[in-house]
C-alpha cells in the first residue's frame, strides 16, 4: 500500500486481557515505530525498530508491553493484562532512517492509529 | 532531557485571521524540527519540517523558521481558513536518522466562518 497501515482502527477489550495491535509499514523503510497518544500525556514514544538492530524499548511504560517486528517489516505491540490506563490511540509510524539517503531530512509517516479502550 | 513546549490551546479564530502556535525547544545539538497536523477523524500527518538553523519550512500556506537563538519553531498562517481547524504538534528529533521524535503537547486550533 501506500502508507502505513494499522489493524484494527478501534478495539474494545476488558481489563486484564492482552490485545495486540497491528502495523505494516510502507514497503522499503526499515525504521518502525511504535507511539501513544493519550489525553493526559500526549503524544509519547514507546519503540523503535532499526533493520536487524536489537529494539529501542526505551519509551516502554511497563514490562506488560512488548513488540515484535518479523521480516523486517510488519510489527505487532502486545499489551497484556491490559488497564484502565493502556487507554489510548497507538500510532505506528515507519520511515527510511538511511543516513545515505535521508539524512538530517529523514520524515517519519504515521498510520491512522488504533483506538484502544480498555473498560 | 530534550522537550517541546507549545502553547497551550484552544486557540479560537475568525477565518481570514492571522494565526501564530508558538513552540520552543530542549535539545542537546542541533535537532530538526516539525509541525504535523491532526485533522478530526484522521492520522498525524507531517505539515513542514526544518532541518538547520534558519531554514523555513512551508506548506499549504504555513510557515515556520528554526530559529537557533531563541530556541523557536514557530508555525504562521497569514489567513486561516475553517479547513484549518485542526491539533497541531510541533516535535522535534535529535539528528540523527531513526531517532525516535518528541512531540509537544499539541495545540488545538478552531477556525470559524
């Protein structure tokens, strides 16, 4: 496709399930992000995927989060026992993070986002 | 640590108006700098972006120049529009590509006919 894609675009689940969300990047960017946007913090980091690179899991808010990104190019963000507080819009954003042809310039493009509420 | 920090909204205006979001900047070097746009019911798209002291970026009749001496990467609009009405957030990365971006807030601008 043309852009980043994310599956699915709203998920209610209960508290203390896992959910997992979904994120294709747009073909031939090998960076990959992972972002949560919520009303009281805003938008933050949580990943970052770099090529075959070990993950960035600095952003992570707990050890109930993780990510996984096969092949280099789809990524999945697991929640799981999820709270009240997971409650937000994931985005998911990929770019080409290659110094030689990007550089100082390199532009992160983000999906539509998954809406996650957690009753 | 390296932040962003825009004013606060809502910002209500009268199309035809003059629109500034003010944002300010934390960073260790030089980082490049952004303003994406959230229109209701969409993604976070990239609006402009500026990579080195001052260069202006502009789009769709928005302007904002990276002003290293005051730390600043404020977006200007001369005439708003009530297509406009929209989140904007101002983020900045640390140059470097494949660094993860921080983002501001985000400012909520509301444009009325």
């Amino acid at each position: 496709g043309a852009g980043v894609s994310q599956s699915p675009s709203n998920k209610v689940t209960e508290k203390g399930k896992d959910v997992e969300l979904r994120c294709d990047p747009i073909s031939g960017h090998t960076a990959l992000y992972w972002y949560r946007q919520s009303l009281g913090q805003g938008l933050e980091f949580l990943i970052y995927f770099q090529g075959n690179s070990a993950p960035d899991k600095s952003g992570l808010p707990s050890d109930r989060f993780s990510a996984e990104r096969t092949g280099g190019s789809v990524s999945t963000l697991t929640i799981q026992r999820t709270q009240q507080e997971d409650s937000a819009v994931y985005l998911c954003a990929s770019s080409l993070a290659d110094l030689r042809v990007s550089g100082r310039s390199d532009t992160q493009y983000f999906g539509p986002g998954t809406r996650l509420t957690v009753l | 640590g390296d932040s962003v920090t825009q004013m606060e909204g809502p910002v209500t205006l009268s199309e035809e108006a003059f629109l500034t979001i003010n944002c300010t900047y934390t960073a260790t070097g030089y980082p490049s700098l952004f303003w994406y746009v959230q229109y209701p019911g969409e993604g976070l798209q990239l609006l402009l972006k500026a990579t080195k002291a001052d260069d202006k970026g502009s789009n769709k009749g928005f302007e904002a120049t990276y002003r290293k001496e005051t730390t600043s990467f404020h977006l200007e609009k001369g005439s708003v529009q009530v297509s406009d009405s929209a989140v904007y957030f101002c983020a900045l990365r640390v140059n470097q590509a494949g660094t993860a971006l921080i983002f501001g807030k985000g400012t909520t601008l509301s444009v009325s006919s």
